[in-house]
C-alpha cells in the first residue's frame, strides 16, 4: 500500500512518496526530490539490499547503486531492510575564505532513511538533496555493550549508464615512486576513457571522480569531512555489476603501518559521499557541496591573509636554498607586491635557524613574510630533505611552531605523507589544529585530497594532491602536457578543493639562466591566465629575479595585481582537457581567464553579463608567425555588447584574460 510522509508547506516542492507494506518481507522503496524538483533520488531495500539511483531532468544519472558497510559488529550491507523514514528542510547561510566563494546560501531536503540489518541493529542513512547535489552518509547509535567500531569495508557503489565516459585519475601502488612516497594523489588524468578501461595500477582511482554521461549530461563524484574520524577512500576500478564502489585504503600504504579500516566512536557517523550532477558543466565547476555538509572545528586564531608567494626552487632547485639566493627571492616579492616567500626544504642545515631568522627579519622589513618547508614525518617514506621529525609529534610540533611564531614567520608547507590511512588523516588534522594556535597557514604538499577542509579548518590554505607544475620542470613530456593538465583540474581536482599548483612559471626555459634544458610550451598569456583558473588563497607566481626584466612590462604590471581571495566563480565555457573559460569575483573585480588546449585556435562568443555594455581590456596571444616558438601577448581594448556578449579567439596553448 502507499504511505504519504507529512511534510510542512515549504517542502511541497520535495515530493515524497513512499512504496512499502505491513510486513518488513515486502521491499519498500521512496523517491525524494530536490527543492527545485529536478533532481530526484529513489532510495529502496528491495531483496533486502539496499540502494539508491538518481535521475536529474527525467534521465537516469546514477543507476541503482549499493548501499552499506561491513564492521566488526554486523554487516550492514545485506538483509537490510528500511523502518521508517524521517524528512526537514535545510537552510544555512555561511561564509569562508580560501576557495571559489566567499558566502554560500544552501538549500536542500534532508531524508533519514533508518534501517535494521539481520541481526536487529540499526543504521541510519542521512541523505541531503540540493538542486545540482546529493551528499549520503551512515550513523549508527550505541549498542548495548558497544561503544566503538571498526569499519572494514563499504559496498557504496556508484553505477553510471553504460555509455559514460571518464575523466579521472588511478590511484598509485603503496610505497613507489621517488623515495617511496606515494600514494600523492599524483598520477596522470585520461579523458573520455570508456569506464572498463582497467586503472594504470589496478588499484582504482583518486577521488574526486568525474564522468560524462553522453548527452544526458555529467557527474561528479567525491567525498567530504574525512579527517581523523575515518580513511580517506578512493573508488575501485569499474565492475559490470556493480559499477565503482568505495575502496580504502591498502595495507602497504604508510610502510605497511597502521591499519586500513576505519574506526569510529558510537554513537557516531561516516564522513559524506558527494554526487553532483548537471545537463552541463556548471554545475561541476561551481559546486559547493564538498563544505555544504562540514562544520568549522575551530576558530581562526587571527586573520588569516590571503596572498602570493614567490618560490626559488620550482627553477633553481635544492641549490638555491642559501641565503643569498632567499634574499633576491624576497626582493622579486617585495618589487612585485607579493605578501610571501616560500623557503623550501633543507634550509636548516644550508640556511639554519639562526639565520633563518634573520632572514624572516629582513622579509619582513621588505613588507614580506616567510613560508617554512617541512618533512611531514620521518618513518612512513624515504624521502631525505629536512627539517624531519618536526611535524609527527605534538611536542615537535608545538615547539617548532612557536619558534616561527616569535620570528615571524606567517606559514607551512608540509610535504611527503603516507598515504590515507585513518592515523596518517589525524595528522593532518593536528598539525592544522596546532598551526591555528601560532598563527600559522598551512599548505600540504605530497599529500591526500582536501576534503571540505577549507571551511572546517580555518588555516588550510590548499593542497598539491595533483601532478602539478614542478613536473614542467622535470620532464619535457610534462612541459607539453601542461595545457591539457590545466584544462582538466577546474572540472575536476580544483572543482572540489583549493589546489596548489605550484606556480605560474614565466620562464620560457627551465633553467636559471632561461637559456638552457627544455623549454616552456605555453605563452605567457596562458601562464598568467592559469592564475585565475587555478583556485587558491595563497597562489605561487613563479618570478624569477630575471623575469623583472625579461618579460613585457604590459606581463609584469598584470602579474603585480594578480588577485587571490576569490569571492565568486562562474563557469563560462570549456570541455575538461581541451580549453576552459571561468570568471571569478574579487571584491568588485571580475577577471574572466580562459586557457586553449587543442592544437587549434578556439573561436567562441562568451556571454559575460558582468560587462555587459562596458569597454573591457583583453590580453590574449597574437598568432604564431613562422619561426617563433612562442606567440607574441597583447594588450587591447574591447566593447561587450549591451547583452553581454564578447567574441575572442583563443590560440593553441595559449591564454585570455578579460577584466
């Protein structure tokens, strides 16, 4: 029989409606929509396994997929069968610094599904449904005799039609790589694979997991509020079955250290499963569900300031950490306006503390602040730079921190993790957690994928978790590759986190003297593009003390005013891997960057309703007249229609910039 659920005036748009029986043998199943009723989940315990799908516009976006986990104390993932149901409106207001937008108005349908398994116990799945967005995740009360839990394993899957295609990244091996770091979240994106491509490792894939579901549209899937509560989790690779479904973490990861399942307390909750889906792209790139459904753990201890920062290392490398080279590095920042200077690795044994100080000293008469490397650890890899054993321990690191503070220093990097594992997660919660009471930003690099951190901790600037542009300097294949790395990550990696890319290089050669080693494949327009593209509170503009004079003045004045603290963002155009066109919100300045990937000029009429009627200035590329290797950039004026249209033309590997 059919069971209406009561719902107040304001949730008349969240149809409920409930199929089920008298008798727990008989399935039940209810479907729930959005506020804006275009997306709607179905969620059923029919066979007594239990699943959900989601349609989106009348078309079938995720097919019935698994719930459920396995733990020590039941298996939660068969002979389940639904009680009851609860529903509430959500509405929340809230603001943040750091990533794509600064205030955030959400809105969505709440629906506790509560469930017992075979053996009578309870699970309660909590799913919120927002227009473009579906968050999900497990609760579970205290049972007698039972005040904690160790969660082994998820059936969680997640099955697209069959005629989706890919844009997503393997996750690596345990312990391989320079030094045995990895797993880093560092491998290499293929675009519109068909899903039963088998992973480069065979170990599945690093979330966030994006898929193009033909003309029906695209899904983005990840998860958010993983810390030290639980794992960070990947997706296995692509079953006819059951599709994707939730993988932890593996055993070698950590050397071998730690366990893989995840322990929670009771009562007690999993971190989020996130699902954004749109009929096109902007809803991937605009989305705010990775903090809609997290907390604040803290307060900030003071205001953090966004910025950017010059990096030596990124172009000289380890030999640049000495003084002398520092200090010319602080002096590029000083000229250009830039708030930061990041030392990096093994300053205390070719700086050492002593002068480090002094050298913070002389930044900061310079107008500019410092940024420390750190080795995160120094039992879970090889990797050899130091400062080491400085970040592991509270007692390191409270003492370590507190020296900074007094030197004035205002910010970490931390690099060369051990994987996800739940005790390598509660690291990077204490050292965010100490670095707030020494006022400390922190940035992590070598790492794990930021989940809703931005807005649960106020000190996290962002993460590298990507292949990111130190690799331009490592190999040539990268350096022809970084076009297609950069179209791909603001529908992908940056979609759902701040990333640190690691630096607008300015450099046509990646050498000290710009005249030797492989050289650049980018225009200077693309470089400088990709600094807005690329989503950041803290950005690395990779100047070179040579670049001040070996660059277009019209380069180094657009440079100086790069901004950081983006209070808005808007997907305009693009196609992850072959060209992307964003407008962001600073304050009251638009800056509209676009980036061409393909080997052709890209033609396209944008609509930029923020210029509407105005006179814009456009940097662009001019075409490649024989026998250059890179384009000449130009600086001009442009009238957007009254509609707000503009025409451009994008040339290969080349940039747009339009404010």
């Amino acid at each position: 029989m059919k069971l209406s659920i009561v719902t107040s005036k304001k949730m008349m748009l969240a149809l409920v409606t409930l199929l089920t029986a008298s008798t727990a043998s008989m399935a039940k199943e209810l479907t729930i929509k959005s506020p804006n009723g275009a997306l709607a989940l179905t969620v059923s315990d029919s066979a007594q396994i239990l699943t959900y799908s989601i349609n989106y516009n009348g078309k079938e976006m995720v097919m019935r997929s698994r719930l459920g986990l396995m733990s020590n104390i039941g298996d939660f993932s068969t002979k389940m069968n639904i009680a009851d149901t609860a529903t509430q409106q959500i509405s929340e207001s809230y603001d943040m610094r750091g990533t794509k937008c600064s205030h955030v108005n959400y809105h969505a349908t709440q629906l506790d599904v509560n469930t017992i398994n075979g053996e009578g116990k309870k699970m309660t799945v909590t799913f919120r449904i927002a227009d473009n967005d579906v968050a999900f995740r497990y609760s579970f009360p205290q049972y007698a005799n039972t005040a904690c839990m160790n969660i082994t394993g998820e059936a969680t899957a997640f099955r697209l039609p069959n005629h989706t295609t890919t844009f997503i990244c393997p996750q690596s091996d345990a312990m391989v790589g320079w030094m045995r770091t990895k797993p880093s979240y560092e491998e290499v994106y293929i675009a519109d694979a068909p899903m039963d491509t088998v992973s480069q490792y065979r170990q599945g894939y690093t979330f966030p997991c994006l898929f193009h579901v033909g003309n029906d549209g695209w899904v983005l899937v990840n998860e958010t509020g993983t810390a030290g509560n639980y794992v960070g989790c990947h997706l296995s690779d692509y079953d006819r079955n059951n599709g994707y479904t939730i993988a932890f973490p593996m055993q070698g990861e950590a050397n071998g250290l730690g366990s893989t399942s995840a322990g929670i307390p009771l009562p007690g909750h999993t971190p989020w499963r996130t699902i954004t889906v749109g009929d096109n792209l902007k809803p991937i790139v605009e989305t705010t569900v990775a903090y809609d459904v997290v907390t604040p753990q803290y307060e900030p201890s003071e205001e953090y300031k966004p910025g950017r920062y010059t990096w030596s290392w990124i172009v000289w490398q380890d030999n640049s950490i000495n003084y002398k080279d520092q200090v010319a590095f602080i002096d590029v920042a000083a000229s250009m306006g830039y708030e930061y200077c990041l030392v990096d690795g093994c300053w205390d044994k070719n700086i050492g503390r002593q002068r480090i100080a002094e050298l913070s000293s002389y930044a900061q008469s310079k107008g500019v602040s410092l940024l420390l490397w750190y080795n995160s650890n120094g039992y879970q890899n090889d990797a050899p730079q130091t400062p080491k054993q400085c970040m592991n321990t509270s007692v390191n690191r409270r003492r370590e921190m507190a020296w900074m503070k007094e030197i004035g220093v205002k910010g970490i990097k931390v690099d060369f993790f051990g994987g996800d594992k739940q005790h390598t997660m509660q690291l990077y919660e204490d050292i965010l957690s100490d670095a707030n009471e020494y006022g400390l930003q922190v940035i992590f690099h070598g790492c794990t994928l930021p989940r809703g951190w931005e807005r649960m901790y106020p000190n996290f600037v962002a993460s590298e978790a990507v292949l990111a542009s130190e690799n331009v300097f490592f190999t040539e294949d990268f350096a022809r590759s970084q076009p297609f790395n950069l179209t791909i990550h603001p529908f992908v990696r940056n979609a759902v986190a701040s990333m640190d890319w690691g630096g607008t290089i300015m450099n046509r050669y990646m050498s000290r003297n710009n005249k030797s080693r492989h050289r650049r494949y980018t225009s200077d327009i693309l470089e400088m593009a990709s600094a807005i593209t690329n989503q950041t509170s803290v950005q690395c503009i990779a100047m070179q003390p040579n670049n001040l004079t070996d660059i277009p003045d019209m380069e180094i004045e657009w440079l100086k005013t790069v901004p950081t603290a983006c209070d808005e963002t808007q997907f305009i155009d693009g196609y992850p891997g072959r060209y992307v066109v964003l407008a962001r919100r600073y304050g009251e300045r638009w800056v509209v960057a676009g980036i061409n990937a393909m080997k052709e000029p890209k033609e396209l009429k944008l609509s930029l309703p923020m210029f509407a009627g105005k006179t814009v200035t456009v940097y662009d590329d001019q075409p490649l007249k024989k026998g250059e290797i890179w384009p000449q950039g130009r600086k001009a004026t442009k009238k957007v229609d009254k509609k707000g249209w503009l025409k451009v033309v994008i040339q290969p590997n080349g940039g747009l910039i339009i404010e």
